[in-house]
C-alpha cells in the first residue's frame, strides 16, 4: 500500500502538463500546410480539371487528419514503462508456496505494529506518508474506533537495515502515539476474515481448541477458565454478566460449562472491536456444547495385545473411575500427590475438553488403562500420566505421552511440564524418552520436568484427523 509514483504526463498536484514545444511545432505545421495549400489551389484551380482535383485534396487532406487524431490519442499519452518507477503488479509479483504471496522477495522484515492517532481527517494519511517515505510497505491495516481516537493496526514490510526504534520514531513524529511493535511472520499475512472464520471451523469440531483460537485471535496473552464449582471445593469465582467485562487489558467472559474465562494481555489494552470478537468465539463454543472430534489408532504391544488410543471427555467419566478403583494408593499419590481419596473429585475438570485435551488407552473390551492429559495452565501447558498399575512397563504412558506432546507442538506451546515425585521413575524415563532439552527442578520431594518444544507450524484450517500426530 506504499503510494505509487505519478504518471509521468501529469503535474504534482494532478493537472495536465502542458508541452508548449510540441503546440509551437504543431502551430508552425499548420501555417505551413495552409501556405501550401494556397499555392497548389492557385496553381491547379485554372486547368481543366483543377475543381476535381482539389476536392480529391479535400477528401484526402480530411481523412489524413482523422487518422493522425486517432493515432495521437492511442499511442502518444502512453506513460513510458520505464520511467515510472512504480513497482510490479499482484498479477506480475512472484507469489510464495501455495500460492501465498512471497514474505518478501527484496529482503524485508514483516512487524506486526499498532499505534493510536487522532480521529480526524488526514491523521492516518501522515502516518503513511511517514512509513512510505522510510520505504516501509502497508500489506494490511485495522482501525478500531476508540472514544477519543483511533487504534490502527499494521503488517508492515520494511526494509531490512530499518530498525524497530526508527520506525516506532517515526510513527510518533508523524502523530501516532501509544505504538506497540513486534516481529510477524508469514501467518499474519492471512487476512482478518479468513483467520477468524478459520478460528471459528477449529473451534466449532473440538471444544478443546477454544483458548487456542483465543490465544491465536488476540496475540500472546494468558488465558485461565475458572470453574463454577471448584474440583477441590470452595468458593467459585465472582460471576460476570452475560455481556463480559472490559477493563485495559484483562477481559471477563461467562466460561460456556459455567465459571468464568479470563483472557490477559500485559502492556497492550484490548480495544473494544477485539473483546467483541472474542465474546463471539466464546459464543459460538457455548452453543455448539461439548464435543470432541471423532478418532482412534490400534496399537500393538510388545506382547501382542491390541490397545485402542481415542480422545475422551466427560462422557467417559465412568470408565475412569472405574480405572481409578483398580490402580493402587501407589499409582494414585505419585498422580495426584495428595490424599488417595480425593482422586475422583479432579477427573470432571481433567476429562473435561474445556480445559485441556485427554487420550486414553483402552482395551478391546472396552476397559480403560490408562490416561494422559494435556492440560492448558493460563500461558503454559501441563502434561500428566495414569496407567493402571498391571499395564505398566508396557510402553502405554510414552505412548500418550509422545502423542500429547506432540499436540502441545502443533497448537504452537513452547514447552510443557510434568509435576511429579522424585520416585516416579517411569514419569522421568517417559520424559527422557522424548528426546527433547529437559529442565528438571526439586523442591521437598517434588520434581518439575519442562520439556521445551520446537512448535510446528500452526494452521488455522479445520483438521479433520486432529489425533494422528504421532
């Protein structure tokens, strides 16, 4: 969106260029050719034939004029190609892989920026001056009306050696105030539309996905659903009305399942047009209900028996108490790390799609074996394992696991942790078993394994096999 130069047969300020030469040329032509013409018809109007002959002149004179008049328009304002200085069409640019367009093929940055400017006539005209005369590209731009002001929102494409501080400097000196910028990449280069309703296909087949598509919809930022009636008991949090609550940074939403969904973001207010896209998105996930795309793998074991891996959610509440009842005090602390008897109060939350993801081994009979989930903990993500006690050591839980992790990878989470005894050696040689850098912190007998990830490329299109990762 970078001004383009004016044609080379117009002034500045858009009105003709007047070629004095070309009309004193033109004017000496024409005296010329009516000198000439007085000549011949002197000369050839007293023969016997000189009134045919000059109306033949007449004739031809004429039908020369009008092919010249044609010739001139169609071929003489033509702005040489050349001259413009102007860049390459959509139609000529080179287009990246699948048909995207390239990030860029002179070797310029991509920022994410946004900045607020008085709303009035000709405040962002100056700040595109500003950004053009730095050879800064504008492939997209948002505005969100404020109360007092604008809130403008950029994908810039700027040249390479122009730093974050000079074009944020020059954002300011050309009126913008309260500027935020960071680095983009290719995925921003979706337009709006497309991302949210891209968002919104995700959300719609699995309720797990909405912090996800929040997260992606609103940039970095820290997501917590607090339920209604807390798994440990207690006091739930403070209701909020059905319409949300606004306030700078933090916004409040009604969670759909009951509790409340708050969504933070540090240094950089919420305007009013992304709180209403986020309430839409949590909208569309309370009407649709709870639902988990449909999927499962065999697998089979060392020792030849079949296990069925598929995701879970509440309906299979049951089957995981009942795994509950066959797995010992033992499996039961080193899970959950307090009283035994308090296990089944946290499976509701843990099963739950509206705050994590769960997979489950289970047997051809129908018996569950083992469980693993993959739960969002505000900006980080949390993995844990339970295998009933005689199908351990059988390779289940690095099952899950690497399943697990893998999904953390694919929603773009940086790392995931597991918290669990020092004496839990299977949890540990599992996490080993990755193969990815660990971090391993222990504090009174409590051991917190981080496992950092390299994120895969996220795609805002449906998936329609979300659970073959491995």
């Amino acid at each position: 969106m970078t001004p383009e130069m004016p044609d080379v047969t117009r002034a500045r300020h858009g009105r003709p260029v007047h070629h004095w030469r070309r009309d004193v040329v033109e004017l000496a032509a024409l005296f010329t050719a009516v000198a000439v013409a007085d000549a011949v018809a002197n000369l050839i109007g007293h023969g016997p034939d000189g009134p045919a002959l000059l109306v033949v002149s007449a004739v031809v004179l004429a039908a020369t004029a009008v092919f010249h008049v044609w010739w001139s328009r169609r071929h003489t304002h033509a702005p040489p190609v050349s001259d413009t200085g102007a860049r390459p069409t959509a139609e000529t640019r080179p287009a990246g892989p699948a048909g995207q367009p390239a990030v860029c093929e002179t070797g310029g940055v991509l920022w994410r920026m946004r900045t607020t400017v008085k709303d009035e006539p000709g405040s962002l005209a100056a700040l595109c001056t500003a950004l053009a005369e730095r050879r800064v590209d504008i492939l997209s731009l948002q505005t969100h009306p404020l109360a007092a002001g604008t809130v403008d929102e950029f994908l810039l494409r700027a040249p390479g050696p122009l730093t974050a501080a000079e074009i944020t400097r020059a954002v300011a000196l050309a009126g913008g105030t309260a500027t935020w910028i960071e680095r983009a990449d290719a995925h921003d280069l979706v337009d709006v539309p497309t991302r949210v309703l891209g968002l919104a296909a995700r959300t719609a087949l699995d309720t797990a996905e909405l912090p996800l598509a929040l997260r992606q919809l609103l940039g970095r930022c820290t997501i917590r659903s607090l339920p209604g009636a807390p798994a440990g008991g207690g006091r739930g949090p403070q209701p909020v009305p059905v319409e949300g609550i606004l306030e700078d940074t933090v916004m409040r939403l009604p969670a759909p399942e009951g509790g409340v969904l708050t969504v933070e973001r540090p240094y950089l207010p919420f305007t009013p047009t992304e709180f209403a896209r986020a309430r839409a998105l949590v909208e569309l996930d309370g009407r649709l209900g709870p639902r988990i795309p449909d999927g499962h793998d065999v697998l089979t074991l060392p020792e030849g028996n079949d296990i069925t891996v598929r995701r879970v959610d509440t309906g299979d509440l049951a089957a995981a108490r009942a795994m509950h009842e066959r797995c010992s005090p033992h499996t039961l602390g080193l899970r959950y790390h307090g009283p035994v008897g308090d296990a089944d109060r946290y499976l509701n939350h843990l099963l739950s799609p509206r705050f994590g993801r769960t997979l489950a081994a289970q047997t051809a009979s129908g018996k569950i074996v083992g469980l693993g989930h993959l739960l969002w903990d505000g900006d980080e993500t949390e993995v844990a394992l339970l295998v009933e006690d005689e199908w351990q050591r059988r390779g289940i839980g690095a099952e899950l696991l690497g399943r697990l992790v893998a999904m953390a990878a694919e929603a773009g989470c940086a790392s995931v942790y597991a918290v669990t005894k020092a004496s839990n050696t299977g949890m540990v040689a599992a996490m080993r078993g990755l193969g990815l850098p660990l971090d391993y912190q222990v504090e009174e007998g409590t051991l917190v394994i981080t496992a950092r990830l390299a994120p895969a490329p996220v795609s805002t299109a449906p998936r329609v096999q979300p659970l073959h990762l491995g």
